[in-house]
C-alpha cells in the first residue's frame, strides 16, 4: 500500500509541470492576438525562433559560399604564439600584424586545434553557429528582464537580418566571440553577480576593444551601486594575459590611434578621404563622443537630484538613501553607452554590425515616444539593415545610417526618465 502511494505520489509531481505548461499554452493560445505585443511572452516567441534560427543557420552554412576575409590571418597569427613567439611586434598574419588583445589568442588558439589547425572551414562554422545561436539565448534572456520590446520585434532581430548571419558563420570574424562573452557579463550584472560579470566583460574586452565602448555605462553603474571604494576591486579585475614585450602587447593590442581604411568604411563614405583621415576630424568624434556622454551621465543615469560626486561616496553615507538598480536601468545605461560610441566611431566596418544590431530593439522601443510610432521604429530598423547591407557603402546609404542613428539618440535624450519611485520619496523626506 505505502509503494502504491509513493507511485501516485510520484505520478502527482510529474504530472503537475506538464499540467502547468498546458496551461500555460492554453492561456497563451487564447490570448495569441496579444502574443507578439506583450513582453510576457518574450520567452515563448524567443524560443520558436531559435528553433527556426537551427534550420536557417543550417541553410546558410551549406546553401551560401564561405568567404575568406580574415579567418587564415587568425590563424596564422595565431601558429606564431604556439611556435614560440610571444612578442606581439613579431606576430604577424595575411592581413598585417596581429592587434587583438590576448584573450583572443587563446581562444582562436583552442579554435586552431578544433578545426585541424584552421583547415576544416565546415568545422568552424558549425562552431560559430552554435556561438550564434548562444548569443541569441543570452540576448533573449536580457529582453525577458527588461519586459520592454514586443515580441514581434525579435522577428527583425534575428531571421530577417543576412548581414549578421554573414558575420557569424560566413566570414568567421573575432567580433561574435566578444559581443557573445559581453552579453553572458550583462546577464551575470542582472543577476547581482557584479565581480563575475566585470570579469567577463574584461574577457570580453581583451578579444576585441570594441566592448571598451561599454565602459563608460559600466563604470557609472559600479559607482552607482558601490561607491568609489567598492568599485575599486570591480575595476581591478582584469582577464588579459600578458606576453612578452608588455609595451609592445599594450601598443599593439589597444592601439587606439589605429588608422582605418577608408575604402571599408560604412559611415562616413560621404566624406572626402582626406578629411576622413584627418586627425583633428578624429579629435573632433572624440570630443563629442565625451561630450554626449557626460550630458547623458548627468542629465539622463544620474536621476536622484544629488550632484554626480556623491556617486564617489560611500552608498551608505550618501544623503539620498541609494535604490537597487533595476534591470532597464542596467541594461539602457550599458546599451546607450555603447551606441553613443557608434554613432561618434572614426569608422565602421562591415561586421562591427554586431557591435551594437541587438541592442537596436531595445534602444527604439524602450523608452516610451509617441512620436514614434511601431511602424517609423520598423523603419528605421530596415534603413540601418539596408546601410549595412549596401557594399560597397555609398554617400547616401552613409547619410541615411547617420539619420537613423540621429532618431535613435534624439529618442533617448526626449524620453522620459523619471526617478525611481522610492528616490522621490526619500527626497521629499530628506
């Protein structure tokens, strides 16, 4: 009798998952006309399409012709650490010298020996393909947090775009791997893990620098939460792996005066090619880009009426009790500060495409605009797919990526951002 009632017991608990799902779907199925509006069902929506993105990733990997860009130099310079070398002056590929971080080494140093030292290309797509499809979920895991875009958004951000397809399994660039350990650090700051996540933003970063674009949201968000004290040992983590020649790994590797060609860029090809690379065209995007920054730091993160510097204090000892960071402030803090880097970067290439494409969605629909219709923010959407899909770049597919960004930002400084609800009461106490 005993054995009877633990199998009915057992029965009970296996059946009571199954009978929540049912539910659930039931529920889901008769409210399918909210199913691509309400971010409830982010989840639900974002697992049919990773599903839908198994057949499509497949498709193009034995449907579409590889193309070798760069992944032979990676290799190559990549045979040079494992001959011996470890001078990054001395390390050199098809393309030139090597001037990723070491981090990158490493990685495409395991992906050197996955793939029968770089020849089996089919091998190292299938490889990108699951690193696509895991930065979809860490994506999607992100959205699900921030309860802010419609489901049917996802749609444009994943099936529909051919360039970051492209950018994944059909030209193999480093550029996928940072974006993916980025996205993995933004989920671990979601979850309150914040020396985790610093420690794999900073492996982010030292596969490419382009995740420095990040930093400044970063920092602003650990003196927010932990003043300059506690934010010290977060800053102070750090993944790179010196070689030999520290000077020399540092020149190389964070060259931030690296002089890009113009004939690649897809920003700025309305410009003359001397003024392009001019320096003080350079310093110029700098300025603003710094510029734009602080006005955000100021006027739009910083929201409890106190001045900035009391984010150097003790959160304790500040006068306005601190809140706890929600999900939409991590998360529009880190995007912004990312996408104002873009909109100011001396040039854009083809695949730093994924530098920013899946924050887009949450950039346009986040913050509430009325002007600002599901239809003008699809708009804008198509307009940067189709700059980026225009090869080579043009005056015009240049200037309509610089209006859209132009939207996004004019969007993000309008919106309304309030404080939090428990700041304005603690104010009024104070």
């Amino acid at each position: 009798m005993a054995a009877g009632l633990r199998k009915r017991y057992r029965e009970g608990s296996a059946a009571q998952p199954v009978g929540f799902c049912r539910q659930w779907l039931q529920r889901a199925w008769q409210e399918r006309r909210l199913l691509l509006r309400e971010p409830r069902y982010t989840l639900l929506v974002a697992s049919c399409l990773c599903l839908a993105e198994v057949g499509i990733t497949f498709w193009v990997i034995h449907r579409v012709a590889y193309t070798e860009i760069d992944w032979k130099a990676y290799m190559a310079q990549v045979e040079g650490v494992i001959n011996g070398t470890y001078d990054y002056t001395q390390l050199q590929g098809d393309t030139g010298p090597l001037v990723y971080p070491a981090g990158f080494v490493y990685i495409f140093m395991g992906l050197y020996y996955a793939t029968g030292r770089g020849t089996d290309i089919r091998m190292a797509q299938h490889i990108f393909a699951v690193l696509y499809l895991a930065t979809l979920l860490l994506v999607f895991l992100i959205y699900h947090q921030t309860c802010k875009v419609p489901p049917f958004v996802f749609f444009f951000m994943c099936c529909a775009s051919y360039r970051v397809h492209s950018i994944f399994v059909l030209r193999l660039f480093n550029d996928p791997v940072a974006m993916a350990l980025l996205f993995l650090s933004i989920n671990l700051f979601l979850a309150g893990r914040w020396g985790w996540g610093c420690c794999f933003f900073s492996l982010a970063v030292s596969v490419k620098m382009n995740v420095l674009l990040f930093a400044p949201g970063l920092l602003f968000l650990l003196l927010t939460q932990f003043g300059f004290h506690g934010a010290l040992p977060k800053l102070g983590i750090c993944a790179a792996l010196q070689l030999e020649n520290p000077l020399g790994y540092l020149s190389r590797s964070f060259d931030l005066g690296r002089q890009f060609l113009f004939r690649w860029t897809v920003n700025w090809r309305f410009l003359p090619e001397a003024l392009f690379l001019h320096r003080a065209f350079h310093l110029a995007l700098l300025a603003a880009h710094l510029s734009l920054l602080l006005l955000f730091a100021l006027r739009r993160w910083h929201r409890t009426g106190e001045s900035i510097l009391s984010l150097l204090k003790d959160p304790s000892k500040r006068k306005v009790p601190p809140q706890p960071l929600t999900p939409n402030q991590i998360v529009s803090t880190l995007f912004t500060s990312n996408f104002i880097g873009i909109c100011f970067s001396r040039s854009l290439h083809y695949q730093f495409y994924v530098w920013y494409f899946h924050t887009l969605p949450y950039l346009l629909w986040a913050t509430p605009a009325g002007w600002l219709t599901h239809l003008l923010r699809l708009l804008v959407l198509g307009l940067i797919e189709l700059s980026w899909n225009t090869y080579p770049s043009t005056s015009y597919s240049s200037a309509a990526l610089h209006a859209c960004h132009a939207v996004i930002l004019l969007q993000l400084w309008l919106g309304p951002q309030p404080f939090p609800k428990g700041t304005q009461h603690s104010r009024k106490a104070h």
